[in-house]
C-alpha cells in the first residue's frame, strides 16, 4: 500500500513538471508572438497613413509627416512595450503564486508522506492489536466455557448440600432437643448429688482455731479437751471420725471435722457453739463446695436483712427472710435486672418444712467471710492448749 502511493506521488510530482515546463514555452511563444504581430502592424498603420496622405500636397509637407511619423511611431512601440511589460509583470506574479502554491503542495505532500508513515505505524500496532484481541477471545471463550461448568457444578453441589443440610438440620433439632434434656437430667443429678452430700454431712461439724497441729497427735483426744474447756461440755459424745482435711499450708493448722454418731450430740454441741463469741475458735456444719460457694453469697444479704430487723435463716444454700424465700437478682431478656424477691409457693413452702431438719439453722453471720460462727460469752484457750500441747 505504501510502495503504490509513493510511485503515485512520483507520477504526480513528473507531471506538474512537465506542465510546467510546457507552460513556460507557451508562454514564449505568445510574447514572440504578440511583439511580432504588435510591430507588423504598428508598421501597417504607419505606411497606411502615409499611403492615406492627400496627393495634393506637396513632397515637402510629405516629407514633413514622414519627419513627424518616427516620434509617433516610438510612442506606440514604447506603450505596446509597457503594456506587455505590464502584462508579462502580472503573468510572473502569477507564477509566483502558483511557484507558492506548489511549494505548499510540496510540502502537504511531503505531510502526507510522514502521515502515511504513522498510518503504516498505526496499521501495524492494530494488526497486533487485532491478534491479541484474538487472542484474548480465544482466552474467553475458554474461561467462560469453564465458568458454565463452574456454575453447573456449584448449582449440583449447592443441591447436594442444601439435602443434606435439612437432614443435619433435622438431626441438629434432635440433638439440641436431646441435650436439652440432658442438662435437665443432669441438673438433676447435680441436685441430687448435693442433696446426698448433704444428708452424708448432715452429722458432720467442723472445728477451726485448734493449734498445734502435729503428725502423730490424737486430733479426737484433742476435739475431746477443746470441747471439755472451751464449750463445757463435760458429757462424753460418741464420734464416728475426728481428722483434719485440707492442703497443709506452713503456718496454719488444718480444721478439724468430727462426725457425730448421735443427732442429739451434734446439737448439744451446736447449742453451747454461743461461748466461743469473741474468740479464734469456730464451729460450724459441713457441706458440699457448691452449697458453700451460694452460702458466701448469702451471708451478707442475711446480714443486711438481720440488722434490719427482719428474721433471717438460712438452711443450707436456701436464704428465708421473715420465713420467706429469698430469690437473687436475675438478668431479664431484655438486658435488665429484677429485684430481689420472697417467694413462698406450695413447693418451696414443702422444700422448706423438709429442709428444716431437726432446727438446723445458722442465724450468725461468718467470723471471717467463710465459715459459720457461734457466739461465744467467755474464751479459756490458754488452758486448752496447755493440755492439748
């Protein structure tokens, strides 16, 4: 494409030459020309003027016009003369101007030259664009098959799994069901549970404060003389087990916890427990450490309750006020919480009267924020531990 258009430039580049040049000698030929014709018959003219003079007259005044006849005549050699002078100056004007007009051909030519260099440039860069455009059909036509694909199997995958989905679903209702009522059963042990650790502690006391712990002292001899001096009890009670429990800690003595054969025992020793008021000694029942862990809650609500005058009692992990059930805060649904509040239905009235065994009940709060105390009118330790060391 390139090569024709340049032979067409060529083509066109001779011809304007070759005009021109034929332009040129026509241009002579017409200037010979004209000069040629202007002279014959300026000549004419002048024989024809004299031929035209009156015979009458005479040679002389003939040869006076024949004088007269070379200025005339001078005159309208140098007038044709300007003219052609004028018109030959109009002529290379326009030749200028065409010369002007062509060099700015030659130049738009030569504009379309380097115009049509881009264009190859530019025809190149699209025929490369025009394959990679190919290219990249090619690479979607692909992607897209495997897309199709793609989404034929995730809409078969998605089938499969929303099947088995709605079986898990099902299975997950069965089973949430199933723990559901698995923590009621197990709630349910668990009270259990804490209800049978309570009645096997039912005849337990625990005592703090008893020193001089060793590896091979007598802890129910010990128990024996703590109770003779320091609760004044001189009867003898009948324990099934005297040991002390706990993690050995250096420096602190281990309670001791007596389980008492007889209901009447364990009571007459909780009746004398209001002697050791004041002192470092304690006594107070043993239970689970869940049923310990809700008793710490309670004692200071008791405490509170109690300075305010209200009768207060408290059986195992149950809180009565005014013979009432206590019932703690608790976190509604809606994020707020509810008071505290006494509840008295049948079945708590019944779980009461059968929890309140043999008027167990612990109406003092603890000496130390963990265990149970009794009052205490008098303290005679010195002489306790004498004999017991």
């Amino acid at each position: 494409m390139g090569k024709r258009k340049k032979r067409e430039r060529k083509a066109r580049r001779k011809r304007r030459k070759k005009n021109n040049t034929e332009s040129d000698h026509e241009y002579s030929d017409l200037s010979t020309d004209q000069s040629s014709h202007t002279v014959s018959s300026q000549t004419d003219t002048d024989e024809s003027y004299v031929s035209r003079a009156d015979p009458n007259i005479s040679n002389t005044e003939n040869v006076n016009i024949a004088t007269s006849t070379p200025t005339t005549t001078q005159q309208i050699f140098d007038d044709i003369a300007m003219d052609i002078f004028e018109k030959i100056r109009k002529v290379e004007e326009r030749l200028g101007a065409i010369q002007n007009k062509l060099l700015a051909l030659d130049k738009i030519e030569e504009r379309l030259c380097n115009v049509d260099k881009v264009l190859e440039k530019h025809d190149e860069r699209l025929k490369k664009v025009e394959k990679k455009t190919l290219d990249c059909e090619e690479s979607v036509k692909g992607v897209s098959s495997r897309v199709d694909e793609l989404k034929t199997q995730y809409k078969n995958n998605a089938d499969k799994v929303n099947k088995e989905l709605k079986g898990h679903g099902n299975l997950i209702s069965e089973v949430s069901v199933g723990i559901e009522e698995m923590k009621d059963e197990i709630n349910t042990l668990r009270d259990k549970v804490t209800d049978l650790q309570c009645r096997s502690m039912k005849q337990n006391l625990i005592f703090h404060g008893i020193a001089n712990e060793s590896r091979f002292e007598n802890t129910e001899e010990k128990l024996r003389n703590f109770l003779y001096y320091e609760l004044g009890i001189e009867d003898h009670i009948e324990f099934g087990n005297v040991h002390r429990f706990g993690r050995h800690e250096r420096g602190k003595d281990r309670p001791i916890v007596a389980r008492f054969l007889y209901q009447s025992d364990l009571m007459y020793v909780k009746q004398n427990a209001y002697k050791l008021r004041g002192s470092c000694y304690s006594v107070r029942e043993q239970f689970p450490q869940a049923v310990e862990d809700r008793r710490k809650i309670l004692y200071p609500i008791m405490k509170r309750h109690k300075e305010a005058g209200d009768t207060v009692k408290l059986v195992r992990d149950r809180l009565y006020i005014n013979n009432r059930p206590y019932v703690e805060p608790r976190l509604s649904d809606s994020g707020a919480y509810h008071n505290a509040t006494l509840v008295d239905s049948p079945s708590e009235r019944r779980h009461r009267l059968s929890d309140a065994y043999s008027d167990i009940t612990d109406v003092d709060t603890p000496l130390d924020d963990q265990h149970d105390t009794y009052s205490s009118v008098a303290r005679r330790g010195s002489r306790f531990r004498s004999l017991a060391g």
